[in-house]
C-alpha cells in the first residue's frame, strides 16, 4: 500500500493587508431628499419626549399626519417636546 502525503501550501492573498489597497474611505453624501426621484413617498419620524424623559416615535408617510400627531401629543400635559424630522 502506498501512502501518500499531501503538503498543505501557506499561500497568502495578495490583499492581506488591512487597507487592501484603499489609502482612505470613501465618504457618501447626503440625499437631497426634494431632488430624489427613486423615492415614490417619504417618511416623516416624528418623537415625542414625555416628562419622565422617555420617548416615542411613530413614522408617517403623509406630513399632514405626522402634524396632527405631533398637535394631539403636545396638548397632553405630560408632553415635553414633539419633533417631527424627515426619514427618507
């Protein structure tokens, strides 16, 4: 019976090193949200932060509901500050 023994080669990839080439990141820009035309609807967060410094968020597709929201939540006596901020 004959044996055979199979070396196993410590081949590294060229691109071992941490960088792989790149000497900097690219950074991506920010989305002007008004020019976008992929986005068919945008989505409004709106936070409310409550007295006990606890917060809660709803997310809207309409502004004008988001408003409404952000109007009911600040009649509460419990309500410190409503946000409403654009998602995407």
């Amino acid at each position: 019976m004959n044996q055979t023994k199979v070396a196993f080669s410590t081949v590294k990839p060229q691109h071992d090193k941490e960088s792989a080439g790149r000497t900097s990141i690219r950074k991506s820009k920010a989305t002007n949200y008004k020019k976008d035309r992929r986005r068919k609807h945008h989505h409004w967060l709106v936070t409310a932060t409550y007295t006990d410094h606890e917060t809660f968020g709803r997310v809207y597709l309409d502004r004008e509901r988001a408003d409404k929201f952000a109007a009911r939540q600040k009649r509460s006596p419990v309500v410190l500050k409503t946000r409403i901020r654009q998602m995407s």
